[in-house]
C-alpha cells in the first residue's frame, strides 16, 4: 500500500490516497485536486482498489431490452439529439400501446429481467396511460422487472394529473412499477442547468423525485453528464448531491457517469472529452461515491472497447444486452449505432478483460456466476 501511495511525489496525492486506503471519505476539495492534479495510472490504482475490495473482479450485467415510447418532447434540451419538439413532430415517432405490448410479447419464453421505459415527454402520454400500461405489461410478464420514467418524465405526470410526487408515483408502484432509472439528472448546478436545459425539473425536484421513490420501497439509479460545459467543481458538487440523498435513503443501486456527445444537437460545437477523460472520470466517481454500491459503463454511450478499459477504472458493472431497442446515444454519435449484445458476447468482453462475468437482476442479486457456471456449448 505505501509503495503505491509514495508512486507520486505530490504530498496532496498521497494524503487523499491514505484516506481512500483507510475507507476515509473523501471530502469535495480533495475530489476537485483528484481531478486537477492526478494521473490516469494513479487512479486507476486506487479505483481499482476500491472496485476489488468491493467486488473482487466480478462484473455484473444483465438480460434488459428498452421500450421508447416516443421521441416527441415538450422540453428543449440543448444537448440532446434524441427528441423532437412538438411543432416538428412529424420528424419523431409515437408507438402505439399495441405496439408497446407486442414488443413487451415478442420476449415471451426469453430469459430477459428487465423492461427499461424511457423516452421523450409526450403531453398526451400521461400518468394514467402509463399506469395502465405497465399493469398490461405485468399481465403479460409478471417476472418482469420495470424500470421506468426520468425524474423529468414523472415531474411532468405528476404536475399535469396534479398530484404530489409520492401520489404520482405510488399509483405507478400500484400498477407494477418496480424502480427509476437515473436518467434526467444531467448536472445539479443550477446556473448551468438553467443554461442547458432550464425549461424541464429543476436539481431540487429530480433529488426529491428520488427520494419520494426511495421511502417508498422503490430503488433507482443516478446519472451525471459530463464532457460538456461543466468544470470539475461542477461534477462534484453533482455527486455530493447525491452521496448526501444516499447517506439518508440508501436507494441508489449504482451511479452511471454518462458522456456527452455531440452530434446533431444545440451544442454540437462543444468537443467531446477525450477517452483518457472518461476513464479518469470513472475513477474518481468510484473514489468519490462510497457509498453507492456499484459504478456502471453504459456502453451503448461510450462503445465496447472504451467500456472494458473501464473496468480496470473502478467500473464494475456493464448495464445489459440491450437488444438493439434505444437510440438515445446511437443518435447522438456514438460509436454503437445499432447497439446489441448477446450475453455469450459480454461475457466474452468482460472475461477477456480479466474480469468475472457475473449475470445479475435489477436489484443486484446473482443469476449466474460465470466462473462457476461457465457457458455450455449449446448457449455460445
């Protein structure tokens, strides 16, 4: 241990990575010098120390697909390259409830876990279609876990069917919503937010739509998007944020840093940050966030090969299969523009990164442990 803290001559350096070695909490100052000052390789060591410490090499994945709604949008977002406004609707797309549930029964008898909803803000599209919705998706698929609704999806529900935040989401968790995906988050900071997307949730309503769901009995996760006009003040104060809720609910599954990309959006003239960036952010989302459990690489957003490096950085799960079923970040430019993944394929991505594939639920309760039950002939 004192070998790798002395591996850098900067007293600051070693100090934090004492603390990290000790399980100290590291406090906002030192997560901005993390971000100012120290190397890729630096911390990667003490990500990785974390990571193994929590998890050994275990990696987790799971068997999901996604339902897009619609793309229609009443929100402006300036980074966005997924939704379509209102007024150019005919440039979007609305599925029917009918074909929702067809896709919902085209998994009949595959062992997918998941049903991740998630899409454009739909004015027609409210809570009570939704409610109704997913009680028909349970019919068909009582096993299946649904994950659904932004914080900015269910802040628009709630304020039109004029209910509070915890009537709002109580009837969704009547009709079979299980949990929240962390989405809508983008950064806390509330100059910048009303400057790249002031029209939608403001940060204190995202963080008390999480919270409400927590009490609840509904878990969700946390996002961040980074790599655009932010500083790293900026992104940790986003994550102080959310290590505060977590300290009082614990209903966080995971923390997802989420890049921005630039391609067909209000704010293509910003570059994306390099990948040396994204690693770095990893690592330090993992020194920083000690309490949330697990560090995922959404690599529908950052592509294959940037999502194994990340392991090695503090990442420890790989979100799903996906089924070729979102177009949210294949929009915006990113390298996986039609992205699927059968599970021999991510468990041959994580293997091959010296990791331990591990299939697991929601929830993070084991499935399969592939070190222990290796695929079988007939499923590669």
């Amino acid at each position: 241990m004192q070998t790798i803290i002395e591996a850098t001559t900067d007293t600051e350096l070693q100090r934090i990575a004492s603390k990290v070695y000790n399980k100290e909490r590291i406090l906002p100052a030192e997560g901005i010098y993390l971000y100012e000052h120290a190397e890729l390789g630096y911390l990667g060591i003490l990500a990785n120390h974390i990571r193994e410490d929590l998890h050994g090499k275990k990696t987790f994945f799971n068997r999901n697909f996604h339902i897009e709604p619609t793309n229609i949008c009443v929100f402006d977002c300036k980074f966005c390259s997924y939704s379509r406004l209102l007024k150019h609707k005919q440039e979007g797309w609305e599925l029917s409830e009918e074909d929702i549930l067809e896709k919902v029964r085209s998994y009949q008898g595959v062992p997918i876990t998941e049903v991740h909803i998630v899409g454009g803000v739909h004015p027609k599209m409210g809570l009570q279609y939704f409610a109704s919705l997913i009680k028909k998706i349970k019919e068909i698929r009582p096993d299946l876990h649904v994950k659904a609704f932004t914080a900015v999806e269910l802040d628009y529900m709630c304020r039109k069917a004029k209910m509070s935040y915890a009537e709002g989401l109580q009837v969704l968790k009547d009709h079979g919503q299980d949990s929240l995906p962390g989405g809508g988050a983008e950064i806390f900071d509330e100059k910048l937010r009303a400057e790249i997307c002031g029209d939608k949730c403001t940060a204190t309503e995202w963080l008390e739509i999480h919270e409400t769901a927590h009490k609840l009995g509904m878990p969700s996760n946390a996002t961040m998007l980074y790599g655009h006009i932010e500083t790293f003040a900026h992104r940790i104060d986003h994550m102080e944020r959310l290590r505060q809720l977590q300290d009082r609910t614990g209903g966080f599954n995971t923390f997802i840093p989420l890049k921005f990309r630039n391609k067909d959006n209000q704010m293509s003239a910003v570059d994306e940050v390099s990948v040396i960036e994204d690693l770095r952010n990893y690592a330090i989302s993992r020194i920083y966030m000690d309490n949330f459990g697990h560090i995922k690489a959404y690599w529908p957003m950052i592509g294959r090969n940037t999502a194994q490096l990340s392991l090695s950085f503090g990442v420890d799960d790989m979100d799903g299969t996906i089924d070729d079923s979102t177009k949210i970040y294949s929009m915006a430019g990113s390298e996986e523009q039609n992205p699927s993944l059968t599970t021999p394929q991510l468990v041959e991505m994580i293997s091959t990164a010296g990791k331990i594939p591990v299939e697991r639920d929601t929830l993070y309760q084991v499935i399969r442990d592939y070190s222990q039950e290796p695929l079988t002939l007939e499923e590669v």
